[in-house]
C-alpha cells in the first residue's frame, strides 16, 4: 500500500527511534510542531503572565484565547462552542457529568462490562454517594454490533436514571453502536453520558446527529494534542444543570465558561489545540484511516496463524484491534503485566494487554508512524515466545 504514511512519519514525532510503539491508544503521541506550540504559548505565559491569564483565559466579555480555541474543537466535533468546555482529561468530563444527575435510592446507573476501570470506581462512587446501584450489561466477546444493542435493549427498565457508555472501548477496542443505543436510552428516559476517550480523531464525530447528554473524548490520544487535553460536551438541557469538579471565580456563569479557570493551571495544552486539528487535517483523515484499516487487517491475517482470535468484525473496529491470545489455562493480570514487559524489556515492542474474564487480550493502536515491520515484528516476537504460558 503506497502512502506517505509509515517510518517516514517518525521524524515528525519524539518517540524513541528503536522501538515499535503500538500502543498509541493509552497515552498518544505528540508531534513534535504541537509541543512547539505549546512551548511559545508557555514562553508567552511566563513572559507576562498577568496579562495571560486575564486576557487569554479567564472569562470575561468577548471572546478569550481558550474560547477561540474551544470553538475550533467544538466545530470539528459538530457542536455549538457554547457547549464545549475544555477538561484535563475524560475521566474528570465523566466525573462533572455524573455530579450533574440528581440520583437516590432505587436508581440504576447503567455501565457494561466493557467499561473503563476509572469510569466503573465513578460509577460505584456516585452510586455509593446516592443510593443508586449499577447495573452492568454483560457483552461476550466475540461479539456484533446486533448483539450488543439487543444486550442494552433487554436491560432497561424505568429504574435506569443515567447510562455511561463508550464510543470505542477500551480493553476490547469495539466502536458501539451508539446511533443505536442511544435512541434506546433516550426512550426509556435516561441521561446519557458518552466516555469517547478514545474517539475524537479515530473515527469522525457529529454531536449534532448523536445527541447525548454529555460526550467526552481525550484529544491528547488520537488528535494529537499535548497530554492533558479533553473536551466536555453538553447538550443544552445537560449544559444548564452542568458544574465543574472545582468550584471557583466564575461559577456564576455558568456551563463552559465556569470550566475555563479554576486557579492558576497551565493551559497551553488547550490553547494549542488548533495546532493539533492544523496537524491532523494536513494529513488527509480518509487517506489516514484507509491506512489504519490496511495495518489491522494484516493483524487480523498474521495473528490468526498463531491461533489469536479477534473479539468482533472488523466493521466494529476503527483504529485499534483487540486479539484473544490462544492459551491452555484461565489467564491471570500478571499474564498481561509479564507479556507487556517482555515485549519492551526483550524485543523493544510497546503494545497494551489485559486479563479479561480470564481471557488473555492484546491490543495493537493502528497509527500513521506504525509500518507494516513493526507488525511484522510483534509476530515475531508472540510467535517464538508463545503466551501465556512460555
């Protein structure tokens, strides 16, 4: 497959020339002109940083720096940018929207299996806090996109107040069918909180035409932005009743600018995000993602010889792709501790793994510096070592 894409991109990029980084999807990477940016807009906060703070972020009549560049993410995401607030990560997005539900005794907080850890302990935080109970939705894997709507539909019930669901998981990389389940959660009355960490920049986003209460994604994975870089989105019924997870100066005003300063923070990551939308549109992001597609399928076709089996249609994949390691016992957490370290420590491979329902997953992140050799390369290495057990 012909394409600028590849070893090539490596030099637009910090990461370590010798080893094969497939594992994008935990911590990103970013490119070496966004961390520029970043760097003149720190060089300017610290050159004067009254005039920073009260002119480019602090809320005040008209438009302030980290608005603008709020606007700018929120018209990629097909938004209005009066509701769009920037946030440090999804996890603290999950933890506003959450403390925005009214909740009590009786109450059902529905998650699935498939949920992130972080967004569980949320869960079970706010179900503790309230009286609510989770209610998780068990998807097997393998599984289809039919499969798992039918799962969430049998599940609710008038007691469901509140839904936390993913866009693309993250222990099994699946892109959920949310134009169908949230129609399905709307009907039955529930709020609808959407965890798309990994989501902006991996597959094409249109809030308009998803309508969910609250959506947030980490534009630090695969939008290239600096770490530390999210979004909060809320609709605008969600936004009226929506508060920021440290009360400060400007709460008054309300849902996005009471997000904007909390304290003194740095907030270049935020402001330099229109040098990562710069970056990623200068790539072509249909050229992009035909390249990812190719990368995962030639997993799919390699892995299979050492008998790993996928967890889903390729149709429910985007750019991740998560694989069952073949295995003679149930698999254990130190399965996947000991098989990442092994792969860095033995063969300079970053990949991510997890025990999964006593099931031994390993997820490959598809990105625009990843070759055909790098995956050629992590063959190799499952295939002479052998897992878990070896």
């Amino acid at each position: 497959m012909n394409t600028p894409f590849g070893r090539s991109m490596r030099p637009l990029f910090a990461l370590a020339d010798d080893a094969a980084f497939l594992n994008h999807g935990s911590f990103g990477a970013c490119p070496k002109e966004v961390l520029a940016e970043q760097s003149r807009i720190r060089a300017a906060m610290e050159a004067e940083p009254d005039v920073f703070f009260h002119r480019d972020v602090m809320p005040r009549e008209g438009e302030t720096a980290l608005r603008a560049a709020a606007a700018e993410l929120a018209a990629f995401v097909k938004a209005p940018a009066s509701q769009v607030a920037f946030v440090e990560n999804a996890t603290a997005g999950v933890q506003a929207a959450l403390r925005s539900i009214e909740l009590g005794v009786g109450d059902r907080i529905l998650i699935t299996n498939h949920t992130y850890n972080a967004m569980r302990l949320m869960v079970e935080a706010r179900c503790a806090e309230t009286g609510a109970a989770p209610l998780v939705v068990r998807i097997p894997i393998p599984t289809s996109a039919d499969e798992v709507v039918e799962r969430v539909k049998r599940a609710l019930t008038p007691s469901v107040k509140a839904a936390v669901v993913d866009h693309i998981t993250s222990p099994t990389a699946l892109v959920m069918p949310l134009d169908r389940i949230i129609p399905e959660l709307r009907a039955h009355g529930a709020r609808v909180i959407v965890d798309g960490a990994h989501a902006v920049g991996q597959i094409p986003l249109d809030l308009a035409a998803l309508r969910p209460d609250w959506y947030v994604s980490n534009a630090h994975k695969w939008l290239f932005a600096a770490k530390g870089t999210a979004f909060l989105y809320a609709s605008r019924d969600a936004a009226a009743k929506t508060r920021p997870n440290v009360v400060s100066h400007f709460i008054a005003m309300g849902f996005p600018a009471s997000f904007d300063y909390a304290g003194t923070r740095d907030n270049s990551g935020w402001l330099s995000v229109p040098a990562a939308l710069r970056f990623f549109e200068g790539l072509g992001a249909d050229a992009m993602r035909a390249y990812q597609k190719h990368l995962l399928e030639l997993c799919d076709d390699a892995f299979a010889s050492i008998g790993a089996r996928t967890v889903a249609p390729m149709a429910m994949c985007a750019a991740m792709r998560t694989f069952a390691l073949p295995q003679s016992r149930a698999a254990t957490p130190a399965d996947a501790d000991t098989l990442v370290e092994a792969l860095w420590n033995k063969h300079r491979i970053r990949v991510w793994s997890k025990e999964y329902e006593a099931q031994l997953l390993l997820r490959v992140s598809a990105q625009v510096y990843v070759d055909e050799d790098d995956l050629r390369r992590l063959h190799g290495a499952l295939d002479r070592d052998g897992w878990p057990e070896r």
